[in-house]
C-alpha cells in the first residue's frame, strides 16, 4: 500500500470540527489556492524548507547533499531546488536547525497510536480527529479507508475536511465511518474559481449534491478574501445553491482571510499576495454575511472555524 505523506499533526485543534480535535494533514493537493496557508500541503511529495534567518552559510550542507543542491556564493547559500529530493540528510548537519523536511510517512498504525493519545479530551468535549490536507480525499484511498475504518470502530468521531474535489467514488468508501464532512466551497463562479483555485467548480459542487443526498452531515466552510470573493453577490450565489439543492447543511463557518502563512513561503522559496490585493474582509462585512444567511433560515452560522 502506497504510503501518503502527513506534514503535521495537530493536537488540541479546535477550528477543525466540534469539539477539541487531533488534526492529521495529509500532504498533497489538486488546487492551487492563491490564499493557501500551508503552501508546504500541495505538492505529494518531500520538501525542504529552509528557515533563512537561521542560516549562517556553514557550508555543512554543502558537504552533505548527495545531490549537489547546495552552494556558497559570496559568502550566501544558494539553493537548487530542482535537484532536492526532500531526503533530508542536510536537516541532520544543520546546527542551526535552519532545514526542515515538510512530509513524513506513517503506517496507519502509527496514526491511531498518535490519535488515540487524547482519547479522554475528545470524550470530555465532543471531539475526536479530523483528516485534513492538502486534500485527503485524493490520497491512497485504501489507506484513508483503512485509518477510518479502524478510528470509526474505536468509537472515534471522525471529520473530514475537504475541498470535494476528488472522484465521488473516495467519498462513498469512507461515508459509513465519517461523522461530518467540513466542505470548502471558495467560489461559485466557475471562471473565477478557475482563476484563484486553478480549477473549475463543477466537480466540487456536484460532489456536494450527492453527499447532502447520501445524508451526510456537512458544514460548509466559506474561506472569504476580500479582493477575491468577500462579496454580497458570493453570499447570494451560495445560498441560492444550497437551498435550491436542499443541501443538507449543519453549520456554516465564514472563514476571514489571514496571512500567518506567508512565513512558510518564504521557506519555500515562493512568491505570495506580491500585489497585496488579497486582504481580510472588516468586521462589519463578515456580521453582514451571517446576517443574510440568518435572513434565508440557516441557524448554525459562525464566524471563524
């Protein structure tokens, strides 16, 4: 069974599902979100990233790469990322502890083990683990399969948070073990979503269909970024569609932009927001949001995760 790559795991999470949460993200994802705030999530496989305040140009990594992926010019270090492979030799050289490898192989195993370590918070407070990404729903399914399975039958509460873009049939493996599905919905202009996400909507939106049909539990979580799709026309859009969809809907979560990831890539060694046009959406905009979803009926609406 092919291995996915997990880039962390976060304990006490509380912005991923009810309750307090473990979150396992898996590394690897179809889109590409302009406002991603874990860039180091979307690649499937190994990366370096590389903390470059940390870096003092030792050279210890020079000597050390197998590859060839480093040099000192100038007295700077120069890295290749084409010649990288993500082993991570250079990360045990560093005494500056300026690499780190992003992705990590676990047997499922390994992942209830790390999962079950919390069990008592998740009883206390109506928690338990969410699988998140990345997109999990694009990964080895027979692994997602099999780490639901054995969680569901521990009596664990598992959530699923996903963009819907992957086959339905993923979906349908994992529906009898996943207590709620947290579901991304970014942009209901096919063009525009194209645009910011790197792909068209219609296969997410399908997606949704057919789990609320299926009856699972879902919570639409709106990403908003004014610039991109912090729009009364947007809330419209969505709410238009969930109701002439008779979308099963348990809460709504409006998610204000926010830039802490921008650190990662720098670390990464990749350009984000360079024209500033993505930005967080005033406090006054976000309270008029949930307002026009009170309006049309929907009572669980929060803002934030």
């Amino acid at each position: 069974m092919q291995t996915p790559l997990v880039f962390n795991i976060q304990k006490f999470s509380v912005h991923d599902g009810p309750g307090i949460r473990t979150t396992i993200f898996f590394k690897g994802c179809p889109l590409s979100c302009q406002w991603c705030h874990n860039p180091e999530s979307q690649r499937f496989h190994k990366e370096l990233m590389i903390f470059h305040n940390r870096c003092t140009a030792c050279g210890a990594c020079v000597k050390k790469c197998p590859n060839g992926a480093n040099q000192i010019v100038d007295g700077k270090l120069v890295f290749d990322r084409t010649k990288c492979t993500g082993c991570g030799v250079c990360t045990d050289w560093c005494v500056n502890e300026a690499r780190e490898v992003a992705g990590k192989e676990y047997t499922v195993k390994e992942l209830v083990k790390e999962a079950e370590k919390d069990r008592e918070f998740y009883e206390t407070s109506g928690g338990g683990i969410t699988l998140s990404g990345g997109e999990v729903m694009c990964q080895n399914m027979d692994f997602i399969e099999e780490l639901c399975r054995i969680l569901y039958n521990k009596g664990y509460s598992i959530a699923i948070d996903t963009s819907g873009y992957a086959p339905y049939e993923n979906f349908k493996r994992i529906l009898p073990y996943v207590d709620m599905f947290l579901y991304d919905l970014k942009h209901m202009d096919a063009d525009a979503h194209k645009k910011y996400i790197g792909v068209d909507n219609d296969l997410i939106l399908e997606n949704l269909k057919r789990l609320s049909a299926d009856g699972a539990r879902i919570f639409i979580r709106l990403p908003l970024i004014d610039g991109v799709n912090a729009t009364t026309q947007m809330i419209e859009q969505v709410i238009a569609f969930l109701t002439e969809n008779h979308i099963r809907v348990d809460q709504v979560n409006l998610l204000p932009y926010h830039n802490t990831g921008q650190h990662k890539y720098n670390k990464l060694d990749r350009p984000y927001n360079e024209d500033g046009l993505m930005k967080k959406p005033v406090d006054e905009l976000m309270n008029q949001f949930m307002e026009f979803f009170i309006e049309k009926g929907f009572s669980n609406i929060k803002i934030g995760g």
